[in-house]
C-alpha cells in the first residue's frame, strides 16, 4: 500500500516493483517503482472483426459524438475518466471543462447484454474469471461451475486464437451473451481492461494475481510482444 503523496524514496527506483490501481496513481508512482504497465490498445474494440463484437463500434471526436442521433451507448476507450452509459442522443452528453480538448469517445448502438463475464487470460489462457451482471445488473458469481462455463471458454478460445496478437499477454476481457430485436442471440466482446485496474467479481484471487503481477511488473521483465502495450509515462508521448 503506497501513501497517497506517492512513493517512499526507500522504494525508488528498484525496478522490481508491481502496482495495482488506478490511472491517475499509477501515473505518479508506476515510473518510481520501476514497473511498466500494459493495457490494450485504445482503438481495440474498433478494430475487432464483427464475428466478436457483433455490433457497430467506433471511436469518434466528443464534438461529433454530440450530434449523433440516439440511443447510443458512450464510454470513453479504456480509462473510466467518466461513466460509460447509454443516453437517448449525443446531445445529452455532458460537455467537458473547456480545457479538456475534444478527447475521443467511444460510441456503439445499445443491446441487451443478458450475462457478462471477466476473464483475466494469461498468454490466451483463462486464469480465471467470473459472471460479473445479468440483464445490466450486478450479479457476481464464478465462471467455475457456471451453467455457460463452457460456451465463455470456446469463444475466449476462438477469440485468442484469432486476435490474441492484438492483445497483451496479460489483460482482462468482458465478454457476454448478448441479443438485439429481430437478431439472434450470440456472444460477443464487451470490452478489453487493464488487468491492473480490474476489479475481481468472484475470480479466483490467486489465480488473477499470476495475470496482474504480469500486466503491471518490473520494466526490465516485459516480453518482447508485449513492449507495444506498455502504458506510455506522463512525459512520453503515446504511441
């Protein structure tokens, strides 16, 4: 546990430090304590096939994500800087303080997600993972034993051996069973998260430490695949 004025000069610059928690921390301390951070990449979920996403996807200016018409569903790409929700036109999105700039959005059309899952997968392998919402409301509970365990694991299964170059080695993904009027039913990819930013639901805490440990570990320990995935430090300029 760090205190919250930042790092200790005793853990300075040890490089063999891990961190857990949020952007706006982990911009302060993660260089301090030596570790490099992995996350997907902002536009991830954008470029997914639709075989995945099984929905229209995109990122676009906040300017002109307030002049589309609704519903639509808004988030921003990865980190959680405001609550992603869904709102009847692009008008009722709330403007940001005039210093902000015009910071892309992500925007999507508006399903039903009836389970949703987080898995924390390790080099494509589930660790583990956890039921997390039903029908949009909390809901945790094991993927172990889960009535829909199997069917979470094939599609992880066909989505890390298709896209698994697309990802870190270490990362979470929220899949889920979704549905849309006059579709079928099927599952698809929620969204991609930094494993050290993800709350654990009922997963297996030993086994999701192994996935953050890796996604937030010491800068000298990153493997070759995934140096693209490391978080770019305040003074660089992201990639």
């Amino acid at each position: 546990m760090l205190p919250a004025d930042g790092v200790p000069e005793r853990y300075r610059g040890r490089e063999d430090g891990h961190y857990y928690g949020g952007p706006r921390f982990a911009a302060r301390v993660a260089a301090p304590l030596g570790a490099a951070l992995l996350e997907p990449h902002d536009g991830w979920l954008d470029d997914l096939p639709v075989a995945f996403t099984r929905r229209s996807v995109c990122r676009v200016p906040l300017s002109e994500a307030r002049r589309r018409t609704g519903p639509l569903f808004v988030k921003p790409p990865t980190d959680k800087s405001f609550p992603a929700a869904v709102h009847p036109d692009g008008a009722s999105l709330s403007p940001l303080p005039p210093d902000s700039g015009d910071p892309l959005v992500q925007i999507s059309e508006v399903v039903l997600w009836e389970d949703e899952f987080r898995l924390f997968l390790l080099d494509g392998e589930i660790r583990t993972g956890s039921q997390y919402a039903r029908y949009g409301r909390l809901d945790a509970a094991p993927l172990a034993g889960h009535p829909r365990e199997a069917a979470v694991r094939a599609f992880a299964h066909r989505l890390a051996g298709e896209c698994g170059d697309t990802l870190p080695g270490a990362v979470v993904v929220d899949v889920g069973y979704m549905s849309r009027p006059g579709r079928a039913a099927d599952w698809a990819v929620v969204e991609a998260n930094m494993a050290w930013f993800s709350t654990l639901y009922a997963a297996d805490p030993g086994r999701a430490l192994d996935v953050v440990l890796r996604s937030a570990g010491p800068r000298g320990l990153v493997r070759e695949r995934d140096l693209a995935f490391r978080r770019a430090r305040p003074t660089e300029a992201a990639p």
